[in-house]
C-alpha cells in the first residue's frame, strides 16, 4: 500500500479530487438531458393542443347561427314578394290577353269551318296544284243572302298579312262574337258583292288580334272574301281614324250617308291605338274589284309565287295549343299529380325541415311567404320544389281560364285595354 506521505500519493490524489468534480458534472448531465427531453416533449405536447383545439374553436366558431333578419327586414322581403307576386300576375294577364284570348279564338274558328265549310265548294284543281280562277265579268251574286247571329258569312283572306292568313267572319258584332269567331259582320251593312258597303270588326290586340297589322295595308293591297261558291276580291284604297261615336264609317254610303249607295265597298273597323286604352277607331276602305267561282280555282292574289303556283288550304293546320279550347284539364291533372305526390312523400319523408326547426337543430328562418309554402310541403328539397311548383302552375292556369276573363269583362279600365268596345 501506498504511503501517504510519498510523492506519489500525493500526485495521486489531484486526479481522484478532479474526478467528482467530473462525476457530478457528468451526472447534472445525465440528469438534464431527460429534463430538456420532458420539456421538449410537453412544448411539442402544447402545441400539438394548440393546433388540435384551433380547428375545433374554428368549427364551433361556423357552427354557430347565423343572425336573422330583423323585423323591419323582413317586413321588407315580405313586401317585396307581394310586389313580385302583383308583377307576375300582370305579366300572365298580358299572356292571356295577347296569347291564350288568341288561341281560344282559332280553336273556335276551326271548329266553326270544320262543321261550315266542309259543304261549300271546294276550288279546282290542274296538274300544277289549284287552278287560278278566272275573273268574272257583270255583277256578282250575292252571297249570303242573310245570316243569323253566329253563323259564318265568309272568310277574308289578306297576303299583305302573310301567305297563310285567313280569318272568319261571322254575323254580328257581340263580344261572343269578336273575341271568339274571328270578325264580326255588322247586321246593318250590306252582304259580300252588293252595292253598298260590306263592313265587318275585328280586335287589333288579343283574341287573335286579327286586324294588328291593319296599319301596314297599302294602296292597291288585295282584300279577297270567300263565301260558300264565289271569290269577291277588293282592294284598300285608305283609312280614317275616327271616334267611336262616328259610326256612319259603316254606313251603305260612308262618304254619304242617308244617300243611296252606287258602289260596292269593304270597310274593316278596329280599335286603335293599339297597345293603351282605344279611344278611337280604325276604319279601313276597299272598292270591290272583281269576283270569281270558287269552283274555278283560287284568285290570283293567293298564288304562291309569280310563276302562278298556287299551294291553297280551304281548311289551315291550326297550331297544336289551339287543339285545346279549355285549361280546366291542366288545372285538373296540376292537382291530381300534386295530391298524389303529396301524399307519397308525407309518407316516406314527412317533413324533415319542420321536424328540424322544432327541434331546435335548426334555426327557425325569417319570415317569408314563399319561404313559408315550401316548407309547408313534405319531402326533401327536390320534391318539395317540385310539389311548390305544381301549385305554381295550377295557380296561373286558374288566373288564365277564369279570373281574367272575369276582370277583363267586369273591371271598366280592364275592359277598354282588352279592346271589349266594338264600334
């Protein structure tokens, strides 16, 4: 063993004193090491709370529900819908007036030359198509000689106003008469081919508007009028516009009246102006020019091009809405479907928004009629849009067939722009 007091002891014992001193910095080290590792681990933990806990403030932040509307908002959307409601109701009587009073008129004319003209005689025809017929020479027939009311007196048919352009004319001038038959033939004027004056009404807006263009005839235009076996062709010669008050424009002798007639003359009456209240009247003349049997052919003012081809129809294609002389069949099957509908999904779906907003997982909406009524239908968002607008058109077809004729027939401003004044 060692002694203590010798040299190397001595220089022994420096080494073993520097050696805790290694030990204790070799142990602090130890020990520091997990304790930065802890802390590395609870600042990576923190923000991994961080990160996790701000998606989640996020989505209760958009989960929230949105404010409503207030009271005086929503007074305005309700308003505001009741203005819109007002503006389709005008815009659909528009469409009545200038679209459907139309297709009823055709379908009551085609009806009416379906079960007229199928007797009356039938122009000739040649190895080209229909044959021209000749101009005849010395006065003409007569024809008819009389009519009851309602009966058809005639067709009129005028190529200023398109190839195909044919209306009736039938006796009288009742509002059954001129908004349904076409034209009406005033029963104090003369017949087609007397001396006289053969005058006759007709609307310019709706109804069919058959006198619209009436403005757009020019001098020398050919006016032809078809009775059962005769063409009677007479040519515009000018108009007048005249207050509703002057009615001797439809006198034997207009130009004249109380003398007696010497010539054979047309005059077409029609309100004007066109698109506002008609505050006068129309009148457009013709001298008759010559007359022709039907039995001959079609005149020459019907051929379809200058080389005298001639493609004639005694009896036009009417368009396929003018096939329906009623809209109760649409407001009936509207319903049906809607009921039928209705049912089945009241019984699949019931109604998953009412449920929704009175169990408090939904925000009760602001308030809203059409708002209102979609909820009110049961289903999910498709059929309910779909069940909403079944009684959209239900609706709009009840205004069509039975509350505007009432309005255009009773309200006295409706009355004057629906043109319901005959002359």
């Amino acid at each position: 063993m060692s002694d203590p007091t010798s040299p190397s002891y001595e220089s022994a014992q420096p080494r073993q004193h520097n050696a805790a001193p290694a030990q204790a910095d070799a142990d602090y080290t130890a020990q520091s090491v997990p304790d930065a590792a802890q802390s590395g681990q609870a600042l990576r933990s923190g923000r991994a709370t961080q990160s996790e806990s701000a998606p989640q403030s996020n989505r209760t932040a958009h989960s929230e529900p949105a404010r409503r509307l207030g009271i005086g908002w929503q007074i305005i959307g309700i308003i505001a819908e009741l203005l819109i409601t007002a503006a389709v109701i005008c815009a659909l009587y528009i469409v009545w007036l200038f679209w459907w009073t139309g297709v009823q008129s055709e379908h009551t004319q085609a009806e009416t030359r379906e079960s007229t003209t199928s007797t009356w005689t039938q122009p000739a025809t040649n190895e080209s198509g229909t044959a021209i017929a000749k101009e005849q020479a010395g006065d003409p027939p007569v024809q008819p000689a009389s009519a009851n009311e309602g009966e058809l007196v005639a067709e009129v048919y005028i190529p200023r106003f398109g190839n195909q352009w044919v209306r009736n004319i039938v006796q009288g001038t009742s509002l059954e008469q001129l908004n349904k038959h076409g034209m009406g033939h005033y029963d104090n004027s003369q017949m087609p081919g007397a001396i006289g004056n053969f005058a006759f009404a007709g609307h310019r807006a709706g109804y069919g508007s058959p006198l619209a263009d009436i403005d757009k005839l020019q001098t020398g235009d050919a006016i032809i009028i078809r009775t059962q076996d005769y063409w009677y062709v007479y040519r515009y010669t000018r108009h007048l516009v005249v207050l509703p008050t002057e009615t001797q424009v439809v006198a034997a002798n207009p130009d004249n009246p109380g003398s007696a007639p010497t010539k054979r003359m047309l005059t077409m009456t029609t309100c004007t102006p066109r698109y506002s209240t008609p505050t006068h009247r129309w009148i457009a003349y013709a001298e008759f020019a010559y007359w022709a049997k039907v039995s001959d052919g079609v005149p020459a003012e019907l051929a379809s091009d200058a080389s005298g081809a001639v493609s004639f129809s005694s009896a036009p294609t009417p368009s396929a809405a003018s096939k329906l002389d009623s809209l109760t069949p649409v407001v009936q099957w509207a319903l049906i479907i809607y009921a039928v509908l209705f049912i089945a999904a009241a019984i699949v779906w019931r109604w998953p928004v009412l449920k929704a907003i009175h169990e408090g997982r939904r925000q009760r909406p602001d308030a809203s009629i059409y708002g209102t009524i979609l909820r009110l239908q049961p289903g999910v968002l498709p059929i309910r849009i779909l069940l909403t607008a079944l009684l959209a058109v239900a609706a709009a077809t009840v205004l069509l067939q039975w509350v505007y004729p009432w309005a255009a027939s009773t309200i006295p401003i409706l009355q004057q722009m629906s043109n319901y004044v005959a002359v």
